[in-house]
C-alpha cells in the first residue's frame, strides 16, 4: 500500500510539474497595469515603461506565455540583437482582442535590465507561417524590446496595413523612463509622470510636427458630438502641488488649428480645481486636441479625440 501511495505522490508531482513548465508567468505580474476601454493601455511603474497600445489587446493572460512562443520569439530576438533573454526578461503577452478567435495577432514585450541595445524597428521577419516587427528602446536603466506577431497570409491584405500602422504606433511611442506616463486605473488618459520636466521640449513646432506624423494617443469617445455629454478627467493630486501658484488648464482644439500651429484660439478652455473633473461636450470636440496645461504654457499631456 505504501508503494502505491509512493508512486502516486509520484505521478501527481510529474504531472504538476509538467504542467507548470508549459507556461511562463512574468515577474513584473504584480506590477504591470491595464486598462481596457476604447483601447488598451499599458503601464509598468516598477520599471518605469507605460504604452498607449492605440488597439484593443485583451489583458485576461496577460502575465503568462507558452514556454514554445517564448522559445520561438527569444529566438527572433537573439537573430537581431544577439542576445539570449531568459524568463526573467518576459515583461507581458496579450492578444489583439478584437481579431479574436479569427485571427492570432499578438504582441510581447520584454525588459533587459542594464543592457543598452540599438534603437531599432525591425520589419516582416518571418518565422513560420507568421510575420513579425520588433522594436527597441533602450536608456541608462536598459533596453525594452516589443514584438508584433501576424499571420503571414494575413500581412498581404489591407489588415497588414493596418497592423503596421499601429506597430509603428506603438512602438515607436513606448513611454520609457523619462517620458514614462502613470496609468490611472480605469481611466483613458494617461498622464505624464515626469510631469514638466520634458515641458521645455513642448513648443508649437514639436506639437505641429507630433500631430502631422499622428504621434499623439488617440482616445475614440462614442457620441462624444452629443452636446452634453459629460466627459470626466481624472489627474494625479500631485500635479496640483508641482505647478505651485499657477492654474491648471483644459484647453480644446480643432485638429486644424494644431497642424497648423495655432494655439491661440481654444475650442474651449476650462480651468481644472482639483483632480476629478468633469465637462459637457460641445458638438465641435471631435476630431480634436485635449491639451493639459498651466497658465504659464507648460504642457503636461495632450490626447487626440476622434470619433
């Protein structure tokens, strides 16, 4: 009976232990934040990296990846940077949600702590039946390393297009250490959390060229149009104390108005009080620039609402 009981244990313990290396779970699972609105933001205060994912990647396993696409992916990195990540470095894997169950349009990301590799995007690398763009920023800290995965046979359609389009995006916007945003749970807007440390590189030109090349995060509000609809800001309390003396702003722009680099004349301008806020729309707020700022110009974030 014992050696029953013996081999048992046994069994049960192979099995378990199997199952447990089919999976990776990150590290960074305690600290990795989502949210999942109009589209999926991103943020990682532990190493200080935050995404406006400009799609809707769903976040349920958002913490685990298979051991056979982590192998495949390290893999395609190791080809490009020479450099072999380990199950330490796995930040985050997810889904695009709204290609679900049709299409496998996934996307990973990666963290190499105290490692400075090449700032790169990297193009069509194809792996078995899929095509994939990999993009890396690195600082002083280390490098971040984000991969897009697509069907090969799904790339040469106007969806490939698409997933360019919104790789680029991402990409090359990934939010990492200094320009690192805080993400506010439950909220659209993702705020800048060096605050106006990087407000000397806001002026009309930098803004001009940003909103031409569409480099700002894109919030899509239903009937935003519907004069009346209530639209509700969350800001860090902090921000109030960091701009001392000086009033804090919501000001509204018409999409022409900043690609042509005028920031004289408002949509509507509204002085902010304290960290909830709330506005009524009015009918001209689509397709427009949501500009946080003081009374002394210092921009703190900027967000493109379209319909």
């Amino acid at each position: 009976m014992y050696r029953y009981n013996f081999i048992y244990i046994i069994a049960v313990s192979l099995f378990t232990s199997c199952g447990s290396t089919n999976f990776i779970t990150s590290r960074y699972k305690k600290s990795n934040t989502f949210t999942m609105d109009i589209y999926n933001q991103y943020s990682n205060k532990k190493i200080g990296v935050s995404v406006d994912m400009q799609a809707i990647y769903a976040d349920s396993n958002a913490h685990q990846i298979s051991r056979n696409r982590f192998i495949r992916e390290t893999a395609l990195i190791n080809q490009q940077f020479n450099i072999n990540l380990k199950a330490n470095n796995f930040v985050f894997h997810i889904q695009n949600e709204f290609m679900r169950p049709y299409l496998d349009i996934t996307t990973s990301m990666y963290f190499i702590p105290n490692i400075q590799l090449n700032d790169t995007a990297s193009y069509n690398l194809k792996q078995d039946k899929y095509s994939n763009n990999i993009y890396c920023c690195s600082n002083s800290t280390g490098s971040i390393i984000q991969l897009f995965r697509i069907p090969e046979k799904s790339k040469l359609t106007k969806l490939g297009e698409q997933f360019n389009e919104e790789c680029d995006f991402i990409g090359k916007n990934i939010h990492f250490q200094r320009s690192y945003k805080r993400l506010l749970n439950d909220k659209v807007f993702l705020i800048n959390e060096s605050l106006s440390k990087d407000s000397k590189e806001w002026n009309i030109s930098t803004i001009q060229e940003m909103a031409i090349k569409k480099s700002f995060p894109k919030v899509y509000i239903a009937d935003i149009n519907d004069e009346g609809k209530m639209i509700n800001i969350k800001l860090p309390k902090y921000l109030f104390k960091k701009i001392g003396n000086q009033a804090l702003y919501i000001s509204i722009y018409k999409e022409i108005d900043i690609k042509q680099g005028d920031l004289s004349t408002p949509i509507k301008k509204h002085e902010v009080y304290s960290p909830d806020f709330e506005f009524r729309s009015i009918p001209s707020i689509g397709n427009s620039y949501i500009l946080i700022h003081d009374s002394n110009q210092r921009i703190f974030d900027i967000i493109y609402v379209f319909m």
